[in-house]
C-alpha cells in the first residue's frame, strides 16, 4: 500500500471515529448541532491521521523510476533544513506550519505524493 493510500485509509477510520463521537456529542449536548461538529472531526481527523501515518509509513518510493527513500531523515523545506531527523509526514512548514504535501524524487526527479 502507497503511504498516501495509508494516510488516506488512516484518515477514513479516524473520521469515521470523530465523526462518530460528534454525532454522540451533540445527541447529548442538544444545543450543539452536529453540522457544526462535523468540520472540526474533519480538521482533527486530518491532523491526526498525519501524525499517526508516521508510525506506518518507513520508506517511501518514486511511481516513476521505483527508487525508495526512507521516510526518515533531515528535511529541507524551501531554504529551510531541519535540525534533526523526523519522519517526513511530521515535518512541517516552518512559515505556515502545514505538512509537506510532496517531494522530489532525488534519482529522477519526479513529484511523490504523501
Ligand atoms: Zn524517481
């Protein structure tokens, strides 16, 4: 399974979870609607489900020439390097704090979707 297969998967079951509790939360708290509840399961579930693909995700490989990369190392965000190793699905933007959304095959070039 791709790791960007993964994340989504990791997503999916931890939406469905948070989605799930919103429901329970606002069936007790009836004051709150649930539309409302929705979209903040939503944005946790996407925070979390980076930070847990983390624990799955070891290598990752380029879908054009098959070259793998660990997932682990000392990343450079535009002209900013890091200053110590981290799974890349922890790394984050150090101007707008979001994740890295891809990178550059080092063989060939080609874009890998995280
Ligand atoms: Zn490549």
């Amino acid at each position: 399974m791709s790791p960007r297969a993964t994340r989504l998967l990791v997503f999916a079951v931890i939406f469905t979870v948070f989605a799930g509790l919103a429901g329970f939360v606002s069936a007790l708290l009836c004051f709150i609607p649930a539309p409302y509840l929705f979209p903040l399961a939503y944005h946790l579930s996407h925070r979390v489900a980076w930070d847990l693909t983390a624990n799955f995700v070891s290598r990752l490989q380029c879908p054009r020439c098959a070259f793998q990369l660990p997932a682990v190392g000392v990343w450079t965000v535009g002209s900013y390097t890091d200053h110590h190793e981290q799974n890349i699905y922890n790394v984050r933007s150090p101007i707008d704090g979001k994740h890295i959304g891809w990178i550059d095959c080092p063989q060939c070039g080609s874009t890998i979707v995280l």
